[in-house]
C-alpha cells in the first residue's frame, strides 16, 4: 500500500443483495500511542506483538475516502458518492 495508496474496500450485506464500496487513499501512521490502543482494542494480537515488538505493525488512515452502494439493479447506472 505503500507503493500504491489507492484502496477499495467492499462491504456485502447478503440479506440486501447490496454491497458498500468505499474509496480513498491511505496514509502510513508511525504512532506508537495508535499502535498500542490497536493491540488494546484487538487482543488477539497481543501474542504477536509481545514476540515480535511494535515495529512489525503498520497501521493506516484512510482520507479522501468516498462511498457508493451497489446492487445488481443499479449495476450500470452512473455510481452517485457520498464524501466521507
């Protein structure tokens, strides 16, 4: 992400038949405060972290994000975004 920092996330809600698609760039955030209230907040990676240190996780901020749905019966109508 580092080479390329154009992203897309999808997200699919299958009781709707619709998905979420949002865009942007992301930005690599060196904060070993973040990092820490990551681990906090996902503890699962406690593990990790406590062999590995810190510095093997990358966090990002996704700015000039922008987001869309899309269904099968919007699929070729022009996509309308709202800024996030």
């Amino acid at each position: 992400m580092q080479a390329n920092p154009a992203v897309e996330m999808c997200f699919y809600n299958a009781e709707e038949d619709r998905q979420v698609r949002i865009e942007g760039t992301v930005e690599m955030l060196d904060d070993l405060d973040l990092k820490k209230q990551v681990v906090e907040d996902f503890s699962f990676l406690k593990p990790w972290i406590e062999k590995e240190g810190y510095e093997v996780l990358i966090v990002y901020r996704l700015k000039d994000a922008k987001a869309t749905t899309w269904t099968m019966d919007n699929n070729f109508d022009p996509k309308q975004y709202i800024q996030l």
